[in-house]
C-alpha cells in the first residue's frame, strides 16, 4: 500500500503509523470508522491474537467523604498488525462499532513504548 491510502481517522495528535497492513479491521488502512470515546490506557496484555487488554486508571469523587479513590478498568481493544503494540506500552485506543463480544475498540497509535510487563509486577 502506497503512502496515499493511509485514511485520516479524525483525532488531533494522533499521527498514523509507518508501517501498512491490508487489514480490514485496521483504522488507518482498512474500512473501520472511529467513532465516541477516545482514551488512553498502558497495555497489560497482548496473549490473544490481534487484541490486547489496556487497563485505564481513573480517579472517582465519592461525595460522603469528599475525597477521590482510585479505580481501574480493563478494556480489550483491537491491536492492528501495523501498530503492534506490546506490554507496557501506553496507547490511544478508540471506540468503534462493535467487533466481536468484547472488543469495541481498537488502538489508534502507540504514546510510549515500554520496557516489560506491566501491572506493576516486578
């Protein structure tokens, strides 16, 4: 695939990737529309072919004791073979139409490359 047929996805900072794919699942080279949330989550897992498992750590306010706990979510997410991110590495992810029971998302490009496994196990 020439340079000419990488699409624009529509989200500012995100710049496609070098590498192409004829993956029809892929956001910059296939046929998927992004669409609703866009967040950002480290990779903790990348076991199941072309998904992987980003967790996202959030604050939450809880009014009765006027102080903000931590929470987590683990969110699967389509890994297209031209971005190929590995564990560690903190990505964009974008919401699409659903693509299997548990993925509605795919990532959208790599932030920073990590060094191992993440989830804070040493």
């Amino acid at each position: 695939m020439s340079k000419a047929s990488v699409r624009n996805v529509g989200v500012p900072g995100v710049e496609p990737p070098k590498q192409t794919c004829n993956d029809p699942l892929c956001p910059w080279h296939g046929g998927l529309k992004v669409r609703g949330l866009i967040l950002e989550g480290t990779v903790v897992s990348s076991k199941a072919h072309g998904t992987v498992t980003v967790r996202r750590d959030y604050f939450y306010f809880v009014k009765k004791y006027r102080r903000y706990e931590r929470r987590r979510t683990s969110i699967h997410a389509h890994n297209p073979p031209c971005i190929g991110a590995k564990e560690g590495d903190v990505v964009v992810i974008g919401e699409t139409r659903p693509i299997s029971k548990t993925v509605h998302f795919t990532v959208l490009g790599v932030v920073k490359r990590g060094g191992g496994s993440a989830g804070g196990k040493s």
